[in-house]
C-alpha cells in the first residue's frame, strides 16, 4: 500500500492531511510532528472565562477556504465574526484614526485623506501626483517601499501604508517584495496610470456591504485550537495517523521513494510532503538551487497579554486596536484591544489589552526575559492610553525566526526551486509559509495543492 508521510502538524501539514485523504481514500498517510502538540503556532490559552490566542489571533473571512474547511469537520456554528470600529495609527506621538475609505493605507475617497492629520498638507499633495507619475517597469522585482515611494511619497508611505503592511508579514518594507506579498497593486496602477485611480475603480465595482459593514476576521468561540483539534479529530477518524514526538532527522531520496531518519530510525515513504519552516527543512537538503533558505532572513517576534479590571484601562476610544509607525520610538508594533474586537475572549468587567513585539533586525525579543519584555510594551501602552496599577496576569510568547521574510526576487526564486524539486524529487513536494503567504488561509491553500500535487503524481 501506498504511504505518504506529512511532516509538520501545524496548519499546513493538518490541510495536506485532510485533503490528500479526500482524494484518496487508501493511501496511508502519517502526520509527523516533533512536539508533542498539533497546531504550530497556534496556541489558545483558556482560563477564568478567558479565551486567548497566544500565536496568531484570527483569520481573514475573505479568504474562504478556511471556513469552508471549518463547516466542513461540523465548526459551522462555532465561528464568529470581530466587532467592527475604527482602526487607528500610533505616529507623531499620537494616535490618529486610519482615514474612511483607505484600503490597506491607499486613500480612495478624497475628503477623509484631505481631513486626516495624520499626513500634512504637503505630503497630502504628495500624494496627489499618483495621478499624473506615469507606470514604471518592474524589472522583474521591486520593493513594496521603493513602489510606494514613488507613487504616493515618502509621507503617505510611512505614516499611513508601512504600519499596515509590514505588520502583515513582521517585513522590512524597503525589503520586502512587491511581486511576493502585493502584485495586484503593481498590475491596478499599471492598468490606470494611477494606483488610486485603479483602486477607486476597483472599489466601485465591488458589491455594496451593508451598513454597518461586517468585520473582515473570523475567529471560534473556543479559540483557533478548537479549529486544531476538531481537523485532528476528523483526520484520525479517518484513518490518519498523527505521531507526535516524532522528529525528522534527514531525507534520503530512493529509486523507490524516501527513506525519513525518525528518532533516529530508518522509515520508508512513497510520498513526502514537507511543511516546517525553511529554518528545519534546510538541513536536510544540500542541493544549490535549495541554499536560497540559508540565506533567507526570519523576524522573531512576541506577544504580550495584559489583563486588566476594566476600570484599571481608560479607553474611550471605539476602536479594535492599533498599528504603530516605524518611526515612533516604540518596542510594540501593534496592539489590540481584544475584549472590544473579540467578545468572546474576556468575562465581563475585565479589559484584554494584547501587544506586538519584534521589528526586522531587531533582538529585542532575543534579548530580553519575558519580564523585561512586560515592562517594555506596558512603557509603551502607557504612552497611548491612561492604565492605572498592575494587569491581573500577564502572558509572554516567543515566536523565534517565525516570520520569513519575502525579499525582492523571492517568489521568482520559489517558482524555480519548486520547478527543481518537482523534477529531481518526485512524490515529494516542499510548502509552508516560507514559500508564498503567512496567513492561516494561504496555509490551508497551500496545504491542499500539495495534497492534490502528491494524489495526481
């Protein structure tokens, strides 16, 4: 009987999982995960009435897949939707709200980017020759700073574009690929002449949303390891094998498929499919097209969970948090206000504030205990909101080299490496978030091409 080895139980392996079952019923699959836990890095923390995502919070609900995969292992009702308000912007020691009709920083309504003072009057204007720049050639890369730049200035860019940007993918902007993270911009300013004008068209067509519009995230009432566990429970059911503790030591490439080091003993598979980080899977690997992960940067960042009585925190503000400009003087990067995006996380008459460390080429998190990291993001926080006494509990989490970084060239570089090891490592296929999205379903995504690569093959 055929086999084939997932290796890595975090969202990505478990969708490879799922979906490779869906299309063959017969093969034997094993999920192989070196800690004793599935999910990666997704954690949820319940406690007292608490429900709290110590990894990543929640995910984008426009991005259907991963709902159609949480109705389908029977989370239908278990979904809900964030409380909807204003996002804001930390800059010029201020908070400012993101100005109505932007989409991911680009204005497309005049009168709330004319009536911000987050962007002055100059660099407003700026702005304003989008309108007549004319395109420019993208050979074959550029990046999402250099882009914007040029398009709307250096102003609009830093204190409106790069706080929202480069919290999607902890990125440096001057670094990060336009091609890898935002092509569509690129192709909308190219098509138009003009980015703005291109995104004013791009808005008209779209169908008009209810007032008040819906929010864009999606979370479980039981927190994303609800999503875990039920997916774990549908696999095993189905004849999924999960090996927890199992950790992969090295891959040889057989005439007949691969034979996986596990604990230091041999086991042959027909099939592999590889979705751990680069930072694991290069060491198994010593092929030159696959030394590209060797030099591909990573971001380490944390989390920082205070919880607080709800009249220790004075914030007024009806909001869901706020994203900081790398200009600012800050260790955070970001902070939500949790209980106001997410009712179901915190018991009534408490406030969950959760805050965001780790910039690119930063140590900070490296460097410092999970005390000392309190005391850096409650420094900040105090700066942008009044917060009387100590929080209730605290909680800290690392997340060390989790946020590859897509530099210019990246995707065309995986476009060639993906080329390579379909053909010199057939029946196995590498994916992940060290490939082409870090989103929960852009994972999913790409956990089922590799699922429908591996069942085609």
């Amino acid at each position: 009987m055929t086999k084939c080895a997932i290796i890595g139980a975090g969202i990505t392996g478990l969708s490879a999982a799922y979906y490779l079952r869906q299309e063959d019923s017969a093969i034997e699959i094993d999920v192989l995960e070196a800690s004793d836990v599935a999910g990666g890095k997704i954690k949820t923390f319940q406690k007292d009435g608490y429900t709290i995502e110590l990894g990543p919070e929640s995910y984008l609900g426009r991005k259907k897949i991963m709902t159609e995969l949480a109705e389908a292992i029977g989370l239908k009702d278990e979904i809900v939707v964030n409380n909807t308000g204003k996002s804001y912007i930390y800059a010029k020691n201020k908070l400012y709200p993101i100005p109505g009709g932007s989409i991911l920083g680009i204005p497309t309504e005049i009168k709330p980017f004319i009536a911000t003072r987050l962007i002055s009057p100059i660099g407003k204007l700026r702005a304003g020759l989008d309108y007549v720049i004319k395109p420019k050639p993208m050979t074959p890369d550029v990046s999402v700073g250099a882009f914007f730049r040029r398009r709307l200035g250096n102003e609009t860019l830093e204190n409106l574009i790069e706080p929202l940007l480069s919290g999607i993918y902890g990125a440096d902007i001057d670094k990060l690929s336009l091609k890898s993270t935002f092509p569509d911009f690129k192709a909308t300013e190219e098509k138009h002449g003009s980015l703005i004008k291109g995104m004013r068209a791009s808005k008209k067509k779209m169908p008009k949303r209810p007032q008040p519009a819906p929010g864009q995230f999606r979370q479980f009432k039981n927190g994303l390891m609800s999503f875990v566990n039920a997916l774990v429970n549908d696999l095993e059911s189905k004849q999924v094998q999960m090996k927890y503790n199992h950790k992969v030591e090295a891959i040889e490439r057989l005439e007949n498929g691969y034979m996986l080091t596990i604990n230091g003993e041999k086991v042959h598979y027909d099939h592999v499919i590889i979705t751990v980080p680069h930072t694991i899977f290069r060491d198994w690997f010593n092929d030159a097209p696959l030394q590209y992960f060797n030099e591909m940067e990573t971001t380490s960042v944390a989390t920082v969970v205070m919880a607080f009585d709800a009249e220790q925190v004075n914030n007024e503000e009806n909001g869901t948090g706020f994203v900081i400009a790398k200009n600012s003087d800050t260790v955070i990067t970001a902070c939500t206000w949790t209980d106001k995006k997410w009712s179901h996380t915190t018991p009534p008459g408490k406030t969950l504030l959760r805050a965001y460390v780790g910039r690119p080429g930063s140590n900070v998190v490296r460097d410092n205990d999970d005390e000392a990291i309190v005391k850096l993001a409650r420094k900040d926080l105090d700066k942008m909101m009044e917060i009387k006494g100590e929080p209730e509990f605290t909680i800290v989490t690392k997340l060390f080299n989790s946020m590859p970084q897509y530099e210019v060239g990246h995707i065309d570089r995986i476009r060639a490496i993906q080329h390579y090891i379909k053909t010199q490592y057939p029946g196995l296929v590498i994916t992940g978030a060290s490939f082409e999205a870090v989103g929960l379903p852009d994972c999913v995504s790409q956990g089922q091409r590799a699922a429908l690569q591996i069942a085609h093959h």
